[in-house]
C-alpha cells in the first residue's frame, strides 16, 4: 500500500526523522508509538505530503509522490486522515462538513453525497446531528464525524494522528470504537497513539520511534511482553 | 424679528432659495457612488492581495522553488511595494497624482475618485483581510488539503469565509474611513457632499448652516453603519455559540 524508502526529514538544524525505511501492506493496521518529539506525527504526515519530506521517497499504490509533476491533491483523496484536534469546519454543518470535498471535486452529485453521509453518520450513531455545527458537538463526537468525513472520501488507507489525544477521558471509548469497526472491516491503518490498550489489541504491528528512528518493531505481543530495545523497555514503563 | 424667525429666514435663504439643497442632496449621491463602488474595488483588491501575501509567506516556509517560487516571490514582491506606497502617502495627495497625472486624460471626476480610493482602500482591507486568514488555525488548511481539495479550493471555501466572518467589525471600520474620506473629492472639483455645502457657503457667505448639515449627514451615515455592525457582531457571536 505505501512504502517509504529512506525518509530524512530536518526542521532547519534539528533533524526529526532519519533515514526512515518502513513498509504498510493493504490491510495492515500499524500504531506508531514512541515519546513526544521522537518524530511519530512527523513520519505520518509526511506520508500525505502534509510535511513535505526533506528526501526520500513514498511510493503509494505504485506511484512515488515525492516526484515533481504528481497531482497530490489527487493522491491526498485515497489517505484520510484524521488529527488530534479534529479540525473540523466550523462554518458549515455536519453534513456540510462531510459532503464538501466529494460535491466540490465531482465525486458525487449533492443527493448522492447526501445520501452516504447519513448513511456513515447511521454507522457511528450520529444521525440526529446531521443538521448542527460542530460548534454544539462534544469532542468525542467531533473526532467521529472527522473520521466519517475522511471516509466520504472513500480512501484506501486512513492516517490517524493521535485522535484520542485532546479528548476528555470519557469519550476514549468511543472513538476508539468506530476505529476498531474500521479495522476490522479491512481499512489499512496508520495510527499514532498513546492508547496502549488499542494498539495491543488492534494492531497488526507495532513501531517504536524515538530519535527520529524507528528503534524497534513487532507484533503487540512482541512489543509490550518482550521488548528487546532498551529506550522500548523504559518507554513501556512509563506509559504501561 | 424673534431669533426663531430669523433662523427659518436664514435657512431659506440658504437651502431653498434656488433650491440649493440639491447642491448637497446631489453632493451626497455622488458620495454614496463613490464610496460604494471604491468599497467594491477595495474588496476585490484587498483580498487578492491578502491571499497573495499569505499563500507566500505558507510556501517560504515550504520552500517551494522553481517557476511557481519566482512567479509567487514576483507577486508578492509588487503587493509589498503596493501597500508600502499607497500607506505610506496620504489620499490626497495620491488623488491629485491620479487626476492631474495619470488619468489626466480623463474628464470622469467619478471615475477618477472611485479609482484612486478604491485602490487606497484595497491596501487596508488587503492587511485586514490577511490578519483574518492568519487568525484561522492552520488545522483548517490542513484538513482541507488532506480531503484533496486543492489549495486555491481549500481557501476560497474553507479559509476565507471564516476569515471574512471575523474581520467584518474591521471592514465596516474601514468603509466608515472610506466615506468620511471622499470629502477631498472636492480638490479635483468633483461636487460631493463636501463640496456642496462648500459651494453654499461661497453663494450665500453663510457657512455655519451648509456645514453643519453636511456635518449630521456623515454623522447619520455612520451612525447608521455603526449600528448595522453592533447588530451584525451580535449576530455572529451567536452562530459562534451555536
């Protein structure tokens, strides 16, 4: 699905990532763990061009968008993604939000969009909000039309860039929970977190970053049981 | 004769008499015309130079290079020379420049003064305008290009109209600003409002009552406006809570 072949990316001296090599198959649900400011975000917004990598190469579905002359506008429409701190319209309401980007790129007529964005709204339970602003939603429920939103885009991998992490405690679960529905119909998945037990309990694999590097990486099992790089074993006693 | 007598023969003799009245009611057509179509221009202007300015100052920061850099640093170049020269001198002086110079061929005083404020007032909408778009938070831009909209896309129907939500206080300021400066229009002979009570004065040698009723004119106008803004940030601050 995407692969990233030797990725450095430097904020002016300071470098962030370094010589990142890493692979996503379809299907595939990766959590990205590690300290803040070891890079994690960094890496993930670089694989939509959202941080424009200092050099290296992605190759998405075959093609390398790094290359000058790729319409990554184009590219941008099959990775969703979803930040910390929702970004959600707040001039337009939730069903605005989700049908803006497939009516103004011609994805879909207006009824058309409408139609499936009551439908996904169905899917995460927020049918009744179809009509309001963001600004009357609560925080949980924001982050789900946000993941509903990248989904009217039908992408085939969505980005997750800590979507829990500006939430009050108690509404965790529910995102957390169209995140599982998500993977467990097949979405290939990239996902930044602090949330241990999600990524153990749906990760297919887990990378740890710090340094800008990618120190170790396994199966959950592997990982948070028996971790063989030190930094993962100090770093998993602090959080665990 | 009582004072109350007088009064009412002084303002015959200086507003009817002749009907001169219509030396400020025509004065103050001329005005609204001028200050409305500049206030059109200045829009237009402004905002293409904020979004100029602000899509620069985003790509320095990326880096792009090339031929889209060199075009970008080029445009960005003149909208700086712009409002560094049109801020930095007065109206009046910019208006004598554009009608004794540059459009000293043209005989439409109108034309003339809707052009020269008009180009006047773009600079500060153009600074208002990008003080709005840098007040959204760049989580908009972002999500906006993460769902594929384009950049151009991602601004015009994300960025600005919440931008231009914001700014509306400042941009009703600036066309108070605007009205109240078309009283120089005079200096190139075009008979506003100004200079139509001036015009009064000069017949009847009466000057307190031509410019006082000039004076409640502008005061009214802007009073009217001021009051369509309290209405307007009150009706904002609402949809912000909704």
């Amino acid at each position: 699905m995407i692969t990233v072949n030797h990725l450095y990316k430097s904020f002016g001296d300071h470098d962030v990532l370094v010589d990142i090599n890493e692979h996503i198959a379809p299907g595939e649900k990766v959590v990205i763990i590690g300290p803040s400011g070891s890079g994690k975000s960094t890496f993930l917004r670089c694989m939509n061009l959202l941080e424009q990598p200092t050099s290296g190469q992605i190759i998405f579905d075959g093609v390398d968008i790094t290359q000058k002359g790729v319409d990554i506008n184009e590219i941008r429409r099959h990775m969703g993604m979803v930040f910390q701190h929702f970004n959600l319209f707040p001039h337009l309401s939730i069903t605005e939000n989700l049908t803006l980007a497939p009516i103004k790129l011609k994805l879909m007529c207006r009824e058309e969009a409408n139609e499936e964005a009551m439908r996904l709204l169905n899917l995460v339970n927020l049918s009744e909000k179809a009509d309001a602003y963001p600004g009357q939603l609560s925080g949980g429920q924001k982050q789900r039309i946000a993941i509903v939103r990248s989904l009217m885009m039908k992408p085939k991998m969505m980005l997750f860039d800590e979507p829990t992490s500006a939430l009050d405690p108690e509404m965790v679960g529910e995102v957390l929970g169209v995140m599982k529905d998500l993977a467990n119909d097949g979405m290939t998945m990239a996902v930044v977190t602090h949330e241990m037990g999600f990524a153990r309990e749906v990760a297919t694999r887990v990378l740890f970053m710090d340094e800008g590097v990618i120190m170790e990486q396994g199966t959950p099992e592997q990982i948070f049981n028996d971790p063989q790089n030190e930094r993962t074993k100090e770093f998993l006693s602090k959080v665990l | 004769m009582s004072a109350l007598d007088e009064l009412k023969q002084k303002i015959i003799f200086v507003f009817i008499e002749d009907q001169r009245y219509m030396y400020i009611i025509k004065g103050l057509r001329t005005t609204i015309i001028v200050t409305l179509l500049a206030l059109l221009l200045g829009l237009v202007i402004g905002i293409l130079v904020a979004v100029v300015r602000t899509a620069h100052d985003q790509m320095d920061k990326k880096g792009l290079t090339g031929l889209p850099g060199l075009i970008m640093n080029i445009l960005n170049a003149i909208c700086r020379v712009y409002l560094t020269v049109i801020r930095g001198t007065p109206a009046m002086v910019q208006l004598l420049l554009m009608y004794f110079v540059f459009l000293a061929s043209s005989t439409n005083k109108v034309l003339v003064a809707v052009l020269t404020f008009g180009i006047n007032s773009g600079a500060y909408v153009a600074e208002i305008f990008r003080s709005g778009i840098m007040s959204i938070d760049k989580g908009q831009m972002e999500a906006g290009r993460s769902l594929g909209l384009g950049y151009a896309m991602t601004m015009q129907q994300i960025i600005l109209p919440q931008a231009i939500k914001n700014v509306l206080p400042a941009l009703v300021n600036e066309m108070i600003t605007l009205l109240k400066e078309t009283s120089i229009c005079g200096y190139i002979g075009l008979n506003e409002m100004t200079r139509g009570g001036d015009i009064i004065r000069g017949i009847t040698f009466e000057a307190l009552l031509p410019l006082l009723v000039v004076a409640a004119i502008y005061l009214a106008i802007v009073m009217f406006f001021t009051w369509i803004m309290g209405k307007l940030e009150r009706r904002l601050r609402e949809s912000d809570n909704r």
